[in-house]
C-alpha cells in the first residue's frame, strides 16, 4: 500500500487530485469508479480546475445510490453529476448509473438496478480506479459492518443507522433505510484504489482498519487484499 500523509483536508484534496490526474494523463480513456460525499469532494473540485483537459474521455461508474429519496438533489446521481461529469465534461453516453431513473424508489427498482449495473460492469470492466472514502463505522460504499461478507456483486444493502445519518440526506424526513451498492468482487478487481480516509469522528475505524485485521465487521479492511492501493489521509 502506496501511503501519504497529509496534514489537513486542503492537502489531502491536492495530493489526491494530483495523483489521480497523473493516472489519466497516462490513460485518458480509463473507468473511473466514483464515491460521493465530502471526502473526494474538493479533490473533484481541484480536479475541475486543474485538470480537466484529460478527463473528457474518461468512463464513470456509480459506487452506490440511496433508495426511496423524496428529494432528487440529494442523491448520489444528482453529486455526480453536478460535482465530477459536468465539471469534467464527460458525456453522459459514458456515465453509468444503478438506474436510468432519477430516483430508485423502491427495493423492486433496487434489485433490477444492482443486475443492470452488475451486467455492465461484467460487459466493461474491470475499472481502472476507484475511488473509495471510508465511513465512520468502517463501511465502503454502501458494504455495511456485518457478522459475515455480503454477496460478491452489487446488492442492495441495508443501511446502518450511522449511514441513514449521513450530511447528505440530513434534510429527509425520512432517511432511505437501503440503498445500492457495488460489491466485493468489483472492489477487488479495480486495477487500482484511491482510498481517501478524512473527516471527523473516523478515528476509531482508522485505527481498527491500521490492524489490517480483514472482517466483515469493518468493510474497509478488505483493502488489505488489493494489491494496489493508494491511501491519502489527514487522520
């Protein structure tokens, strides 16, 4: 594992766009796997700013997506769209959601979402970076703590009452209890990982995850089995 260590978030956002850039300069027309949320989210903006001349060819593929939102701009897409494939101006041809709708608003669209993007992954794959922050209860996407591994595809997961917490749905009046998740097997088989591991109340899972103690009961410690990873943190 590739480590740098950053003294703050303005930091960990400049070595990890730098890096991810460098990456593409290389590969202009690589997969990308996205995260949301406010980890990667300045290192989206550096990269909009500094960087953008070698990302329009690139490929991007949805990490995870809630399900049962009752406000659109506060989905993973809507993140997507407005944060990463307008400000890099990739076409939507090369964007790949769970769903061609806006909104999954059930578990039936959940399940036909997670074959679709599964089969495209299958057709496509493997992807060539993805990007992963860590949750505060040690989750990947949306691969929840559990006493065992959950199935190797995407699936749809049920979330953690941390994750229902989460400052982007804050504003719900009732938070999703599942959402859509790539798998294992999709993690695993990514060519390389950009782990961003930042932001308050992480200390505990960072240190837990430091053991390299691999268990279902810490999603992120799986990454201890990718031969490829590059770690940013401030932590």
């Amino acid at each position: 594992m590739n480590k740098h260590q950053c003294k703050d978030y303005k930091e960990v956002s400049k070595i990890a766009a730098d890096w991810f850039i460098q990456k593409v300069k290389k590969n202009p027309s690589s997969k990308i796997g996205i995260a949301t949320g406010n980890s990667p989210l300045e290192m989206y903006r550096y990269i909009a700013k500094t960087g953008s001349q070698y990302t329009a060819s690139l490929s991007l593929f949805q990490l995870d997506e809630w399900v049962g939102l009752s406000e659109q701009q506060h989905s993973c897409r809507s993140f997507i769209e407005k944060e990463v494939r307008i400000p890099w101006g990739i076409s939507a041809d090369s964007t790949h959601y769970f769903s061609p709708s806006l909104n999954l608003t059930d578990k039936i669209q959940a399940e036909n979402a997670v074959a679709s993007m599964q089969k495209k992954l299958d057709e496509k794959g493997p992807l060539d970076i993805l990007i992963l922050g860590m949750g505060k209860n040690g989750h990947l996407g949306f691969i929840e703590p559990s006493e065992k591994w959950p199935p190797n595809t995407c699936y749809v997961s049920e979330l953690a009452a941390s994750t229902q917490n989460h400052t982007m749905i804050l504003s719900e009046q009732t938070p999703p209890t599942i959402g859509v998740t790539l798998g294992i097997k999709s993690i695993l088989e990514a060519k390389e990982i950009l782990f961003i591991v930042t932001g308050t109340g992480k200390t505990a899972a960072y240190t837990k995850w430091l053991t390299k103690e691999i268990t279902p009961n810490l999603p992120a410690s799986i990454l201890w089995k990718h031969p490829k990873v590059t770690l940013v943190t401030d932590m």
